[in-house]
C-alpha cells in the first residue's frame, strides 16, 4: 500500500496530525478546525482501486449529537469524490472540511435567531408587565375613591360582589408534565417537562412558565431544550442560571434519552424544583 502511506505522509505535511493509523487498514481522520469528531476509514489492500468504507464517526464534544446524520452524510461524500485508481483522501479532507463549516454556520445561525428572539420576547414581557402594574394601579386609586362615599354595609356588599366577579387567576403550568416532588438534604425538587417542536415554541413556554409566582421566586431557574429540525440537524441549548453545569447536565440527560423535550430545573433558596425532560 505504498500510495496510501505516500498519500498519508502528504496529508501530515500539510494538516500535521490529521491523519493516524489505528490497525492494519484502519485510518483515522481529524477534519482542520473540526478537531471535535474523528472520521475511521477501512482501507483495502487494492486501495486507490479500491474504495475506502467508513467505520464510524467518533464524536468528542456535544457540539455534534447526531452520529448518524453525520455518518450517511460522510458515506454520501466519499462516493462523490472516489474516482478508482485516484487516491481520494486528501480530496475527501476538502470536501468535509466545506461540509461541517456549513453544517457549523447552520447551527450558529439559527443559535443567535433563538437569542434574538429570547429577548425580544422578555422585552415584550416586561411592557406587558408594566402596563399590567400602571392598570392596576389606576383601578385600585379609583375603587378606594368610590369606596370612601359608600356606607359600611354597602361596601361590604360591594367588596363581595367583585371578589366573585374577579376571574380565575392563568395557570401558567397547564400543558406541562409535573413530577411529584422530591427531598434530598433539605431541598426539594420538582420537574416539569413538555415536548416542543420549534426553537420559538421553547422559547415561548419557557418565559410563560416563569410567569408562575412560585417558579419566579426560584434562586435558580435552569432550562435545558433538544430539538430535531426537518433537515436533520439537532438544535440544543441550556442555562445554568447560578447552578454549576446543571444544565449541561440536564442536556446529557436529554441526549441520551433521545427525545425531543424542553425542561426547567428551578432552585429557590431553600425550596428546590429541579425540572428536567425524560
């Protein structure tokens, strides 16, 4: 296999380190600036007349979760660019190399969309809220105006009449799944958990559910979420909130369930909900 180890050579003089040889006809492959996963290759002994098969793709970081998308898309480009009798590694290199920045750039983007509209949202929340306290304000001054001309026993028919009339406050936890709650050195924890299926949709029932009092007094509200787009690429992201790589932890617990979920792990002071997907 002379041309395959003179092909190698070539390779490590220009990427240094991206190619390594892990038995007889298996190679390994680290694609530049996406040294976070490793392309295996078995190399037949007639190789260049021969094509080289994929292994596996060993995936080192979460930054990719989906090992198979990765793998049919890897296949899929090495049967582009094999030519029998041409060596093909060098090429095959290239071609990745374009494939993951564009799969990188993919993901970025639509990372700073969800960002973008996280806080347009909580913007949006905090009119609201504001515009919520200023008509509270105005219909409490103007109730203790009516209530000063009205006799004893006629305010306190009245004081009744609105206490019935007064609708029901939302419940913002309606929709979600509730674990009952569990106690471990003195906190309590809780889980919420719901299926989701856009990174607007997460978003949108995350900042509901933190309309909750009891959920909004937490020292820590964490949130993890996993999503599966239609093109195959999983979107994920997650927020410690004060709590050491809490959420991290809560997305590994969402990859290896594989399910698309959306979670929340709340710690109050001394009152913990710990919400995570299952």
């Amino acid at each position: 296999m002379q041309e395959l180890e003179d092909e190698v050579e070539a390779i490590d003089a220009i990427f240094p380190g991206s190619t390594k040889v892990e038995a007889e006809g298996i190679l390994s492959l680290s694609i530049p600036n996406h040294e976070d996963l490793t392309i295996q290759l078995a190399v037949p002994q007639k190789y260049p007349d021969e094509k080289p098969s994929l292994v596996q793709v060993v995936i080192h970081s979460s930054k990719y979760l989906d090992a198979s998308y990765l793998e049919k898309n890897v296949s899929e480009i090495l049967d582009s660019v094999y030519v029998p009798g041409d060596v093909v590694l060098f090429e095959l290199i290239g071609e990745l190399q374009q494939f993951l920045d564009h799969l990188d750039e993919n993901h970025n983007e639509e990372m700073k969309k969800a960002a973008a509209l996280k806080e347009l949202d909580l913007e949006m929340r905090t009119l609201e809220l504001k515009e919520a306290a200023r008509t509270v304000l105005n219909n409490t001054a103007k109730v203790e105006q009516d209530e000063s001309r009205i006799q004893t026993t006629s305010l306190t028919s009245n004081k009744q009449s609105l206490k019935n009339s007064s609708p029901a406050p939302e419940d913002y936890t309606a929709g979600w799944i509730k674990s009952d709650p569990v106690v471990d050195r003195g906190s309590t924890f809780i889980a919420f958990a719901r299926e989701v299926h856009s990174v607007e949709e997460a978003r949108d029932l995350l900042a509901s559910l933190l309309c909750d009092r009891k959920i909004a007094r937490s020292a820590h509200n964490m949130n993890t979420w996993r999503i599966k787009g239609d093109n195959g690429v999983s979107y994920q992201d997650c927020d410690d909130d004060g709590e050491t790589a809490a959420g991290l932890r809560m997305l590994h617990l969402l990859t290896v369930c594989l399910k698309i979920t959306i979670s929340l792990l709340h710690d109050f002071t001394n009152f913990r909900l710990w919400m995570f997907g299952t």
